[in-house]
C-alpha cells in the first residue's frame, strides 16, 4: 500500500510535465509568437525562468519522490537521527538565493524599457499616436486630425472611434491611457502588453508591432458586470495605410460635401480629385 | 487567566470544578480555548462548503456559459431561469473569495487550531484572556451575518457585492459603478471590519498566551513548530490589520450617507469622473491608494493563511516520520523571514497598476527573496522526510500533498514576481491557479491533514483512515485536474472574472478544457462530503483514542483526550524540544515526550 502511494505521488508530477510538454502542440499555449520587439524579450524571460523552475520542479520531486520511497521500505526499528545539517543549510540558502538575484536582475532592462518613461523611445514620445479612454464598457480612441501632434485636452478637430485602435506598423508607437470611471486595464495579449487604465492620472505606455496584423484588445481589471465584453481590436498597418486610414475618419468625421474656407487645403484638393 | 506556577494553578483547577457553568456557558458561550477552537472548526468547515458551492457556480458559467445550472440554479438564479447573469457572475467570485479567505482559510487556522492547540502545545490551562477568546468567535457571526445580508440583496437593483474580493475603487466606491455597489458593498465591508475585529482579538490573545503562559522548561527554542507558526502570524495580523481596518473605514466614508447627509469623503476617487451617468464626482483622492493598503494587509494575509499551517505540517511529519525535524532554527528563521519579508511585498499586486515603475523594480528584488525562506523550507521537510520510517497514513498523505502543492505553487509564483513576465500573466488565469495551489493545495490540505492528526485529541476517538483515504485521493486527484490546466489557460491569455471569454476568439478553443475542470471541481466538491461524514460521524462512532495514538512528542498528547476544563492534571515540565523521535537515549520505544524524565520508569504510552 505504501509504495502505491509512493507512485501515485510520483504519477501526478510526471502528469504535469507531460500536459505541460504537449501543451503548444495543442494549442494550450501562448495565442501565437509575441507580435512585438518587448513582447518577444518577455517570452524570452518567460522561457528562461521556466527552464529554471521546470528544473527546480523536476530536482525537488525526485527528492521527494526518493525519501518517500525510502521511508517506505523503511526496516530497522528506529528511523535515522539527525537534527540537521549546517552545511546543508548553508548551501541550500545560497544557491537559490544567487539563482533567484540573478532571476530578479536579469529582468530589469526590459522593464525599464517598457515603464520607464526616460527610456522611451524619442520617435514614440515625440508624437503619441493616440489617446485610449477606457470606460463601462467600451474603448474610446482619440487621434489627433493628421499632420497635428496629440494634446492632452480635446481639440475641436480631434478624430474618434470606439473600439477600433489603429496603428502604424514597424515602429515604437505610444498612446495615452486613461479612464472615464473606474479602473480597467489595457491588454493585448498578442503584443504582450497591459496596462492599468486609473481614473485620474493619464498614462502613456508605448509598444509596436512586428506585423501588419489585427489583435485583440480586451479589459483585464475588473471594471463591472460587462467586463468580459470590452472587446476591441488594434489594428496595425504600414504608414500609407494609416496616413489614409487617418485622412478617411477627417472625412467622415468633418466633411459635410461642402467646401467651406475652414477645410484644409490639402483636403479640399483630395475632395476635387475624387469629384473629378 | 491562570499562571504557570504549579501551586497556583493547581488551586484555580479545584476552583473551576468546584461549580458547573450549564449547558449554555459550557458549548456555547464558551470560554474555554478547546470548546472555543471547536467551534472555530466546525464554522468555516460548513463555510468551506458554502464556499464551494459558490465556486461551483463560477466553474459552472465557464464550462457551459449562459446554460441553466443544474440543483442550484433553480434555486439560487431563479430570477434569470436558473442562469448566471454576468451581473450575478461578479457576484459569485466576489462572495467565493470573501467566504472562502475571511471566513474559512483565516478562521480555521488562527481561530480553530490556534485556539485549540496553543494552550495546549505549550502546557496552559487555557488563553491569557479567555472571555476575549470568547468574543473572537462570537464577532465571526455578525461578519457571517453581513457577508450573507449583503449576498441576499441579490435579485432587486442592488445586488450582492460585485468588485472582486480585492474591492477595488472606483467600482466599489461609487454606489452607481456596478449593481453591487450599492448597500450590499456596504454591508460587505460591515462585515470584514468584523473578521478584522474577531481575528485581532485572537492575536491579542495568543501573543500574550505564548508569551506568558508557557509551562517551566518550554523555552522558545522548545516551542513546536505550530506554536511559532502561530506566534508569528498572530505579531504579523497585529500590526498589518490595522491599515485594512482603516482603509476599509475610509472606503465607508467614501460611500455612505449617515444621517440623510452624505459623508461623502474623497479618500479614493479622483474629480470629474462620470460613472455610469451619476452626477460627476468632486473628487481629490486616488485609487492606488487603496490598493496600497489593501495588499499590505492582504500580502501579508497570505503569510497568515499559511504561517499556521507550515507549522502544523511540520508536526505532523516528524510524527509520522518517527524522525527529529531537519534544521530545526532554520524552519524558525525562515518562517520569521517569509513573515518579516511580507510587510514589503505588497507591491507584487500592482506591477501594472500604473505606480511607480521604480518601485516595481523593488517589489521584484523582494518578492524574489521571499522564494528564499520558502525553498529552505522546502528542502528542510524533505530532509525531514529522508531517513524516516514513514506511516503512509491519511496524516502523512495530506502532508506530502501540502508539501508537493506548495512547491508548485512557489514556482509559479517566480513567474508573476519577474515584473516583465507579470505584464502579461497579471490578471490572468495564471494567477488563479497560483493562489490556488498555495491556498488551496498547501493550506486546505494541510488543514485537512491537521483534522485528522488533533481529532482524537479533541473529541476522543480516531477518524476513520478508510473514509480519510478516499477523501484525500478525490480531493487531490480533483485538484490537481481543477487548477493545473489554469496554469494553460492563463499561459493562453484567458483573463480572470470573465463571465464570457469566449466571447473573444483566441479564447474559443479552450471550452472543452474548461468543461473538463469543471468537472473536475465538482468531483472534488462532493468529496467533500466524505470529510463532514467523516468528520461528524467519528464524533459518535470513531474508534476511542488513548491520550497519545500517534505516539507524539508534544505537550498537548500527555493531556486526557479530550482534555477536561483546564487540560493538564498537573503542570507539566518541559526537558527537551518536541522532535526527539527515534532518540539513541531510549531502547524501547522511538518517542521521547517533552515532559519524559530520563532514565525513563516503566515506560507507559
């Protein structure tokens, strides 16, 4: 009976493993490769620290796996008498402790890269794309009207869309994130990026995508009874697509069909050159 | 209170038998730690399934989202057919949390074996201050009142609480935010001043208890493990329960009206916000500083839901080992360090909170450290283990499974202390099958290890092994098949709370799997029967216990079973530590009880 035990505490581990090990093949992994430089720098760590932890795992349950084993073909009529061992103590308090610094240090440079505001990077900082205002229960996007830079107070000319974030593929874009009530939370899992939305403070936050792609952005703090349905999508497309993306929300937003001294000029010439 | 001085405490023993108390005074208003612990099991054991029938629910919208819940639906969601409503969903993992931490996990382990065990581990006749003791277990009730009341305002506008145990503002602060913060809010938060209240007398009492009332001889370096356990956790609930206590004050006078007049404070909600069409709020206050005082209270909750228990299980495994335990003052250092560690840990909760990103960095470095303590404690009981003549019995069983569930909870936990890796597992079902393993996997089986091993100090008769194996099989088998998919699905991006995530296309393919931990749960749920069965049916029909079956060490086993009022016949006198298992000092037997006087006299077990 007891070495039944033995093995039924030996199977649930090796279970583990097993679905762990046949987990990407179906489909019970990541949604797909990280579609971002940081996101794919987050997968990176995060296989690093499971090599790691998969070894830890696998070490402490052969350990424990073997004492069990042992103590229950245990004969002789008294069990082993020892208190301890200071050198046992020793090793087992260093090593993990160097593993776990070395795991702690290792992570930072990507975290400043991501959080740190002096380690954006310029080319995002110096025109924010967007400004996402999460609210119950929906995303309200707000771009400036093309060729002006985001400020933080709405501006008469300002676009906007719901649900809908585009944005250009390629490079470092950043968006300023805030919120209309209570908290939500910014995520796209396919570019590995989530961000609290905090009613009060404005944050920028700035990823990129490797792609042109459509991801999926969704609320991932608790923001009330539709928080399962703050379904949006980031869309990220070359420039000349974005540029003309940008310059179709001006004309719906803004073009009544009649040409008035307000309309840009650059406008007015597009609308001549589609009435032709 | 009594003193440790034999004299003395001889003469208070006379002057309790001299009257009896009654019924009332003896059972029920009870003063006495063991009555008094007993009650403290049995509460949350029936909260334990009340708990899990909660969870079942939620298990049950994620398997077939939207379908009418079988047994209970009928009964429960009435209103929408015997289907969740995503409003009722938030509900249902609200009041599984509250249920299941404030008035299961934290009861059962300071109040049933704390109560139960510390005066008699350490050779008292009972607390320090007894009727103090009393009225912790009676301030459980009106927090189980509260909880209840506020879940029972489901059905009209107002319905049960519905921000997440974790009761973040704005959503909690602003009556209009969601359907459950109106009065059932404010009646949750009624009710965790008084789980604050009942557990903050309880530490009160067993610091001074350990402190003051322990026998001639039992030194701190002679304290059991469950003591120190127990100690650490009650300095620990002293001084981080005080800061929920306030912010949950504050969170008060941000929502109520009192005397047709709002208080109306602005602690946590910043101006000019519009939630859901209600008058703009005026404002001045933050948000994150909730979170703040939340986790520094509630990170530190996770050491008082396990501290206990990693004691207690260190107890259990020398026993059944029949060995001394491995390093013995590096367990009572690295129990102090995960508790010392945990005072600056709470920023782990809020890596993407939107605070400092500088202070993420050191949340990290410290969140990282407390994995130190806990893998030295790791290796310390495996150490313990290697050696030992092991009784592979329900005792043992539960211990393993503790052992071997908190180790996967602690690696797990390696992954949402990396701050970059925690971007995207925060939220996530990760989380939920980290915090599982950890409270679920380590505590309730330690804690379900910890009713067999006392029961037949507390009622005087043995549970059933047979009954206590099959529950452990289906409990643990049920678990693990429960909570190690959530490792997947969290590595697959499904996020927590999610009344509907399938709703989400990447999300679509991972139903069956969750029909599967469904399923699951619900095997482990009824098993859970066996353990009432067990539980009450031994009360009655268990075989008798001698005052020491397990052939222990400790003070509490030279006691009676069940000990009578004032436990010990005489004071007892501590020689030696509580692990000296298969000492060379003894021939015949391999248990030197802390009170033996060597050379030992016509050894009687």
């Amino acid at each position: 009976m007891a070495k039944s035990w033995c093995i039924f505490f030996i199977f649930w581990p090796t279970l583990a493993l097993a679905v762990c090990w046949m987990a990407p093949a179906w489909g019970w992994w990541f949604p797909g490769d990280a579609a971002s430089t940081l996101g794919a720098r987050i997968d990176d760590l995060f296989y690093l620290i499971l090599i790691i932890v998969s070894v830890v795992f696998v070490g402490t349950h052969v350990g424990l796996a073997y004492v069990l084993w042992r103590g229950s073909s245990f004969n002789e009529p008294k069990a082993l008498f020892t208190h301890g061992s200071h050198n046992l103590e020793v090793i087992w308090t260093i090593v993990p402790s160097g593993i776990l610094l070395f795991i702690a240090l290792y992570q930072m440079d990507v975290w400043a890269d991501y959080r740190v505001q002096s380690a954006f990077p310029p080319e995002a900082v110096r025109a924010p794309v967007a400004e996402v205002t999460a609210r119950q229960f929906e995303w309200r996007i707000r771009y400036p009207a093309p060729g002006k830079t985001l400020q933080l107070t709405p501006q008469p000319d300002d676009l906007y869309t719901v649900n809908d974030l585009h944005i250009p593929v390629g490079r470092p874009v950043m968006i300023q994130l805030r919120s209309d009530d209570v908290q939500h939370s910014f995520f796209v899992p396919m570019l590995r990026v989530k961000q609290d939305a905090v009613p009060g403070l404005v944050i920028p936050i700035w990823f990129d995508s490797v792609r042109s792609d459509t991801y999926e952005l969704l609320c991932a703090e608790l923001c009330g009874w539709g928080h399962y349905k703050m379904k949006a999508r980031v869309v990220a497309q070359s420039d000349a697509n974005f540029k003309s993306y940008l310059a179709e929300l001006h004309r719906e937003q803004f073009d009544d069909g009649v040409p008035s001294a307000a309309t840009e000029s650059s406008e007015a010439a597009e609308t001549a050159s589609k009435s032709e | 209170m009594s003193v440790a001085h034999p004299a003395l405490a001889d003469h208070s023993h006379e002057a309790h038998g001299h009257h009896d108390p009654g019924f009332v005074r003896k059972y029920i208003f009870s003063t006495d730690h063991k009555v008094i612990g007993i009650q403290f099991l049995a509460t949350p054991l029936l909260m334990l399934m009340v708990g899990g029938a909660l969870a079942l629910g939620v298990r049950w919208q994620l398997a077939f989202p939207w379908q009418a819940m079988p047994i209970l639906g009928s009964g429960l969601f009435a209103a929408e057919g015997g289907q969740i409503s995503p409003e009722t969903y938030t509900m249902l993992f609200t009041m599984h949390a509250s249920v299941m931490i404030f008035l299961v996990i934290i009861p059962v382990l300071a109040g049933a074996f704390g109560n139960f065990l510390i005066p008699l581990m350490i050779g008292a006749d009972d607390m320090a201050f007894p009727t103090l003791n009393m009225l912790s277990y009676w301030f459980m009730w009106p927090a189980i009142f509260f909880f209840g009341a506020s879940f029972a305002t489901a059905g009209g506008p107002n319905a049960g609480p519905a921000a997440g145990w974790t009761s973040y503002p704005v959503l909690s602060a602003i009556p209009d935010a969601a359907p459950g913060s109106g009065p059932a809010q404010t009646l949750w938060l009624f009710g965790l001043t008084f789980v604050g209240v009942s557990s903050m007398m309880g530490s009160v009492n067993y610091m001074t208890t350990i402190i003051n009332m322990r026998a001639p001889g039992m030194t701190l370096f002679r304290m059991p493990m469950t003591i120190w356990g127990m100690f650490i956790t009650a300095i620990l609930q002293a001084f981080a329960l005080p800061v929920l206590t306030a912010a949950g004050f504050m969170q008060l006078f941000d929502r109520v009206r009192l005397f047709g007049m709002g208080i109306h404070t602005c602690f946590f909600v910043p101006a000019g916000l519009i939630v859901n069409n209600a008058d703009p709020t005026v404002g001045g206050g933050h948000p994150l500083l909730w979170q703040h005082q939340f986790w520094f209270y509630s990170h530190s909750a996770v050491s008082i839901m396990l501290l206990p228990v990693m004691g207690m299980v260190s107890d259990m495994l020398t026993t059944m080992c029949r060995k001394p335990l491995f390093g013995y003052k590096p367990m009572v250092y690295s129990l102090a360090a995960i508790a010392g560690l945990g005072f600056i840990v709470w920023g782990h909760h809020m890596f993407t909170s939107g605070m400092n990103p500088a202070l993420g960095m050191t949340f990290m470095i410290s969140t990282m450290m407390i994995a130190l303590p806990s893998a030295v404690k790791v290796f310390n009981w495996i150490g313990t283990i290697w050696g030992g003549k092991v009784q592979f019995n329900t005792v043992m069983l539960n211990c393993v499974a503790f052992i071997s569930m908190f180790i996967v909870g602690g690696l797990s936990g390696i992954f949402m202390a990396a701050v970059p890796v925690d971007i995207y597992f925060h939220d996530t079902y990760f989380i939920v099958a980290h915090f599982h393993y950890v409270l679920f996997g380590a505590t309730l089986f330690g804690v379900f290890g910890g009713i067999q091993y006392w029961f037949p100090k507390m009622f005087g008769r043995m549970m059933s092994e047979t009954l206590g194996k099959i529950h452990f099989f289906l409990s643990f088998a049920g678990f693990n098949c429960t909570f190690f998919p959530m490792h997947l699905l969290g590595i697959a991006g499904m996020p927590r709370r999610y009344a509907d995530p399938y709703l989400h296309p990447y999300l679509e393919h991972l139903l069956p799997m969750n029909q599967f931990m469904t399923i699951s749960a619900i095997v482990m749920g009824f098993a859970q029967f066996l353990l009432l069965i067990n539980f009450f049916g031994s009360i009655f029909w268990g075989k008798k216990a001698s005052r020491n079956p397990w052939n222990a060490n400790g003070l509490e086993w030279v006691a009676p079973s069940p000990p009578p009022h004032g436990n010990f016949e005489s004071v007892p006198v501590v020689h030696r530590g509580p692990y000296e298992y298969s000492s060379p000092l003894v021939d015949d037997r391999d248990y030197l009880m802390q009170t033996d006087v060597l050379p030992l006299k016509g050894a009687e077990a």
